[in-house]
C-alpha cells in the first residue's frame, strides 16, 4: 500500500501539475477577480519553478562532493539508472545511467573489487524485468567478469537497496569496504539510510549531477521545462529524507 501512495505522491509533487489546478481554477471561477487571482498565481508559480537559475543553484548546494577515494572491496550501484527497451528487450540507459558508467570506471580503475547491483522492479503492473538482471547481461556483454558482480534484485527503494544490498555484503564479507554509487543529490538521502543500517560506514560516490556551476543569460529569463523536472526530483528527495528522518 505504502509504494502505491509513494508513486501517487510523485504525480502530486509535479509542480506543472499545481499549474494546471491553478488554471482549472481560474478558468471555473464566476468571479472576474478569483479568475485573474488564480491566472497570475498560475504564472508565479510556472516562472519561479521553471527558472533554471533558481533550481540550478538550489541543487548545487545539496549535492555531495566527491570523497578521497580509497580501495573498497564492494562498489553498490543503486538502481534507478535504466530500463527495458520493448523493441529489442535490451537495457536502455537514463539520466541516471552515469551510476552504471562510473562504477565500471572505478571497477577498471582498481578502486572496487566487485560491483553490486542493486534494484528489482518499481513497475506496479510489470515486476518481472529487474533492473538488476538487464545491468548484469550489459556488464558481461562488455567484459566484466561474474567474479566481480553481485547481484539483489528484489529492492524497489533506497531503503531496499540498503537492507538487501549490506545482507548480501555480510553473508559474502562482513568485513568489506563498501563504496555506495549513487546520483549526487540522492546521496544526502542515502547516507541516511545506509549509516543506520550498519556500522561499517559506507563512503558515497556522487554520478550524474544535476546542479549548475555556471550559467548563461537564458538561465535567468527563459523559462526552462528541465527546470521543472528539476524541482519534481527535489521534492521527492526532499519528501522521501523527511519520512526517512521519522521512520529511523
């Protein structure tokens, strides 16, 4: 029950959303000042969360830095970076597919003995694609040895992924170093979850970052629709570390 509330939540948190229930509003209001009221809120609110400046530096300030990288017997990459293509039922990488990417650099680097894959099914209808499963034929496809993957595919959250990833880690070797992969503004949020469930302390990778170092004039005046976007993933971060906060 609670991860169908969890993906009604995600459509709630859309910030077009509450632009579109402003409009409705304003088109279904008799009053010719309720109308222009709710029309100008309406815009408000689609310039402040459009404006790829704001969004930019807000999420530049919450992302994790990279740490002083050591040599770690499990790298965990956290799922969320990909899927199934229907048209080939091979994976197809997202925005997120730089999880993937970076762990495999660290991998051929020597910095991860072995990579964990971490993620089932956050489909409600389809559960029997794991990401986990299209990440580990990807990862023998390029020449990634099975002595150095794991495999947990049954997690469908960041909760998930700790519990099932560091049970894994403790029947294999109680004693590993773990690093954990993650996208930079997930990190806040995962550092929570994971410091609570052991006491060997994880260290965080930061992949795909989402924040602006520097911008251009367009920034500033043009409204952006990844600006939008943006904010939808804050909100749900932001929402998930609250619950998180008072669940542990």
């Amino acid at each position: 029950m609670f991860f169908i509330l969890s993906k009604i939540l995600l459509f709630l948190i859309k910030p077009i959303v509450w632009v579109f229930v402003l409009l409705i509003f304003a088109i279904a209001s008799k009053q010719a000042k309720q109308r222009k009221r709710y029309a100008i809120c309406a815009l408000a609110v689609f310039f402040l969360f459009s404006n790829s400046f704001i969004v930019g530096k807000i999420i530049n300030s919450y992302e994790a830095g990279y740490p002083k990288l050591q040599h770690y017997d499990v790298g965990i990459v956290l799922g969320g970076f990909s899927g199934l293509n229907k048209r080939n039922n091979e994976i197809v990488f997202n925005g997120a597919g730089d999880r993937l990417f970076q762990a495999i650099a660290l991998y051929k680097k020597g910095n991860i003995k072995q990579i964990l894959l971490s993620s089932g099914s956050a489909n409600l209808i389809d559960k029997k694609v794991k990401e986990a499963d299209l990440a580990l034929k990807y990862l023998k496809l390029i020449g990634i040895p099975d002595s150095a993957i794991l495999i947990e595919n049954q997690s469908r959250n960041t909760i998930e992924n700790a519990r099932y990833s560091l049970a894994l880690i403790a029947k294999k070797n109680p004693k590993a170093k773990i690093l954990v992969i993650t996208s930079a503004w997930h990190i806040p949020r995962a550092k929570l979850i994971f410091n609570k469930l052991t006491r060997q302390k994880p260290e965080y990778y930061p992949t795909n970052f989402s924040g602006n170092t520097e911008f251009e004039l367009h920034d500033f005046i043009i409204p952006n629709a990844g600006a939008l976007g943006a904010w939808e993933m804050l909100f749900k971060e932001w929402i998930g570390l609250i619950a998180d906060r008072i669940r542990h």
